[in-house]
C-alpha cells in the first residue's frame, strides 16, 4: 500500500487512466467501510481509501474534537485488504482558500439533516469536490448509511464530474445497530437501545410494506423512541426514497430517524 500525505502528490503519481476504485472516509474504519473497499475491490482494478475529518462537515466543535480516530488501526486493516493507496491529506492542503470550504445547497435540499445540522453537507460536498478536482477515479463508493449524503453527492457529482457513483448496502452488526465510527463512543448498555430502536424502524418498514396506510403509527413510534431513558429524536420521517419528497408510496418509502443516544448523534434508515 502507498501512501501520501499530499493530495497533490498522489495526483502525479497515481494514473488515473486506469479503473481506480475511490473509498472516502473519516477513518475508525469497520465493517461498513470494509463493504465498501471489497466492492471497490471487485469492481475496480486499483483502490484508493481517504482517510480525513473534514473540518468543514463539523457543525459543532465539540463533536469533531470527540470524534473517534484510530489512524494505527485503520492502516493496518487496509494493509490487510491490500489497499492500493491510501491518501491521509491535510486541511491546509485540502482548503488553500477559504472559499472552497463549503457547496451551497438548494433550498429544497434543505430538509432532515440538513436542517438540523447547517453547513454539515455544505461541508461534505465542498471536501467531495476538492477530491475530485484532484482525483480522477472511475467509481467512487458510498454507502446507504449516510442516504442523504449519497443522495446529494450524487446530484452534486452528476452535475459537475464525470465519476460513477457505486451505493453499496448498509451493514449492521448482529444486533441491527447500523455500523457507524460513532458506535465506538458508546458503551455496551447504549448500544442495546440503538439495537430496540433499529428493530422498532425494521418493524415500521414491514407493516408500511404491508400496508401504507399504517404511516400513522410513526407518530407513536417517535413517541416511543423518546421515551426511552437518554434518547432524543431529532427526525423520523418517511420520504420517497427516489427524491426524498413526501410524495411516496408502499414501493418507494424509506424511513428516516436521526437521533440522540446520550449525546452521541446517530442516523439510520430502513
Ligand atoms: P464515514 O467514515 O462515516 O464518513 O463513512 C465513509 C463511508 O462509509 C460513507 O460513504 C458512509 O456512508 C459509509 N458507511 C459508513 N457506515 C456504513 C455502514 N454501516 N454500512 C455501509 N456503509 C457505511
């Protein structure tokens, strides 16, 4: 595996005419992350990881300060995958000029996270789009995780560059939770109401299957949520998962839940 710790080393040294396989992520790497580079792998003939806390993404000090890095690990993991390259660049690098620090959004973007997290996905497609000004892959791969950050990047790179966009599936681990880096700042006990929540949202998308008409029922189970001891909805909510309009229907639903366990923020979809 090569590394560089320059963003514009690795575009003079990597071709990018061949089928180049591009992973973005924060680091702290699991078995989400790990879904992604296999799929890159199989897909592509060299892969590319980032590893960088987007400063930008951050809405709150706090939270990039507390969040999980874990650099050692994660190289010996993508050394294990035979990773092609990993790139680790530095802010400075990445945001030269101040300006290049966020993407405006379109108003009608503006709903769930984006609402409740301003400048967050203004921050992501600014980091997106300093990437690919500089990286040239053929694919780049995201997951159903983070389905809003797909759905924008998606938009976002359609529009402005020619790289195809690979979603890869949601992993969870055996409890349901959905794997995230933020599941490391949680203990044992917190993790089992992440679990009860998950099943709640898996249980809600089998009767909307069943029957749209049960829509109702997410008032009760929002309601349910909250009463849990030290959890917090932020949004639940049911989009159409093509547009992310309200305007949907038994085939094209997606559930939506942002929540608060502690303190510690956490988003799903089901
Ligand atoms: P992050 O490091 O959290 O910025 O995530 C990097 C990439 O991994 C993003 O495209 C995420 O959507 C994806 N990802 C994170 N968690 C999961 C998961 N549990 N399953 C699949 N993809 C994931």
């Amino acid at each position: 595996m090569i590394i560089f710790k320059s963003i514009n080393k690795l575009n003079k040294e990597v071709d990018f005419k061949a089928n180049i396989g591009f992973v973005p992520t924060m680091g702290s790497l699991h078995n989400g992350h790990i879904s992604l580079i296999k799929s890159s792998k199989t897909n592509c003939k060299k892969t590319l990881v980032s590893i960088f806390i987007n400063p930008s993404q951050f809405n709150k000090k706090s939270d990039l300060k507390n969040y999980p890095r874990n650099l050692k690990k994660d190289m010996m993991i993508l050394k294990k995958l035979k990773v092609d390259y990993l790139l680790i660049p530095n802010t400075k690098e990445i945001y030269k000029n101040n300006n290049n620090k966020k993407i405006k959004l379109n108003k009608k973007d503006k709903i769930m996270c984006s609402l409740y997290r301003p400048g967050h996905f203004e921050g992501v497609l600014a980091v997106i789009n300093q990437f690919l000004k500089k990286i040239k892959p053929t694919f780049i791969f995201l997951g159903e995780k983070d389905y809003q950050q797909l759905f924008l990047i998606k938009k976002f790179i359609n529009k402005n560059f020619k790289v195809n966009v690979f979603a890869c599936k949601t992993i969870r681990d055996k409890n349901k939770v959905a794997l995230s880096s933020r599941n490391n700042l949680l203990n044992k006990y917190d993790l089992k109401k992440s679990s009860y929540i998950a099943a709640l949202l898996l249980n809600l998308r089998n009767k909307l299957k069943n029957n749209i008409s049960n829509k109702y029922k997410i008032k009760y189970i929002s309601k349910k949520i909250n009463n849990i001891k030290n959890i917090k909805v932020e949004y639940l909510e049911i989009r159409n998962k093509k547009n992310l309009s309200k305007n949907y229907n038994k085939n094209n639903f997606k559930i939506f839940l942002a929540y608060y366990n502690k303190n510690i923020r956490l988003i799903d979809n089901y």
